[in-house]
C-alpha cells in the first residue's frame, strides 16, 4: 500500500513539473515579456490630466479660481471621443492570417504581447490573436475589436485584473488606452459575445475555468472602453 501511495506521488509530481514545464515553454514561445520602462507611450500635449482640473492649470492671468460651469457651455472633447467620430473604414487586405500586427500591453500583469492576424488554432498557438469579422475591427475603426489567447499561456492571469485597470493597443503607430469597465464568465457557445458595437471597445477572450485540464466550458470576458489615443512617432 505505501508502495502503491510512493509511486502515485512521485507520477503526480512528474506531472506537475511536466505541466509547469510546459506553461514556461508556451509563454517563451508566444513572445510574451514584461513591459519596459519606455513601451507605454506619454500623452505630452496633457499629460493624462484630469479633465475636472484641466482648466484651472491654463487660466489666464487675471483669473484666479476657474468660472462654473453653466449648462450652456460645452466641455471639450477628449483626443478618443474627436477621433471616433468618423471610424476609418478599410478592408486590411495587407494582412494575412498570421501576421503579427501590433502590441497589447497590460500593466496590471506587467506583461505586453505580439498580436496576430486571426484566432484559428495555429495562430493562437504564436500568442494573442486579433478576431476579424463583420462585426468587428481593429483599433483604428474604433468600433469593436476582439482579441483572443489561450488561458494556459498568454492569458492564465486575466482574472486578476480589477475594473478600472488600463490596457493598452499600439497598432500602426498609434497606442489606443483603454479601460476596463466588466468582466464576466459566460458560456462556451455564448455568441452575444462577438457583436457590433457603435462605441470603441477592446475586449479580450479566453478559456475558463483558468485551471481547466481538458477542452473548458465557459469563456472569460474582459470588456474596456476606449479613452485615449496617442501618436507613436
């Protein structure tokens, strides 16, 4: 009996460090790394400030406490909002299943990941995948984009990100910040996920439970909202 215990302990642990092995080996392989000191790209005309304190740090001269605010005046719009005014409508041709296309970073994780062309199988086995569709485009179309990995590589640790957390898109030199607004579980077969929005929108799927050996059942959802967006040249 403590033979047979012995040896069921010892198969354990091979499968363990197999398993272990195997997770250090796919997230090598995805070119996943940490994000550097200069990945994420400043905002210098403001700087991430505040709109609520904006005004007070351009008043001119002669004043010394900023006007109230009255409902006819118009506040103005952020940099994200002038943008998503008139989407940018192409067909991307120039991409083809595959190719990787940009970065998403997320400093909850510290970690920033190639992008690729598609969501088949062999492309998420490279890393995080961009899902084109019909209901869907990438950032500069400023509708929904959708990107997808695996839970046992590039996304094992999407589920502690918390509501608020910023996330970040740079997709021909230009870096779109989002923020996280849900999360949820939903199922496998849920197709409600995947649909047209008129607002800027990142979401980000992956497999759950993030522990689940075998095919998983359920889906994990990350909603975030566009709110900046800066020039990378």
């Amino acid at each position: 009996m403590r033979r047979k215990m012995a040896s069921m302990l010892i198969l354990t642990g091979f499968l363990f460090a197999g398993w272990n092995g195997y997770l250090w080996l796919a997230g090598t392989s995805s070119g996943q790394e940490a994000i550097g000191k200069n990945d994420i790209i400043t905002n210098a005309e403001d700087e991430k400030s505040d709109p609520k304190t904006t005004e007070s740090l351009s008043l001119p001269d002669n004043r010394s406490e900023p006007a109230a605010t009255t409902s006819e005046e118009k506040i103005p719009s952020s940099p994200a909002a002038k943008k998503r005014e008139e989407p940018i409508l192409r067909d991307y041709a120039e991409y083809e299943k595959g190719a990787e296309v940009g970065w998403l970073l997320i400093p909850g994780l510290d970690m920033k990941y190639p992008i690729y062309w598609g969501t088949d199988e062999e492309t998420l086995m490279l890393g995080v995948g961009y899902h084109p569709g019909n209901f869907t485009t990438p950032p500069d179309g400023l509708r929904h984009t959708v990107l997808s990995g695996h839970r046992d590589t590039v996304f094992r640790g999407l589920g502690e990100l918390e509501l608020g957390a910023r996330m970040y898109v740079q997709f021909e030199n230009i870096q779109y910040e989002y923020e996280i607004k849900k999360t949820w579980i939903t199922d496998a077969e849920d197709r409600s996920v995947i649909v047209g929005k008129t607002e800027p929108t990142l979401t980000l799927t992956t497999c759950y439970p993030f522990n689940f050996i075998g095919s998983a059942p359920d889906r994990y959802i990350v909603e975030a909202a566009l709110v900046d967006t800066t020039s990378m040249n």
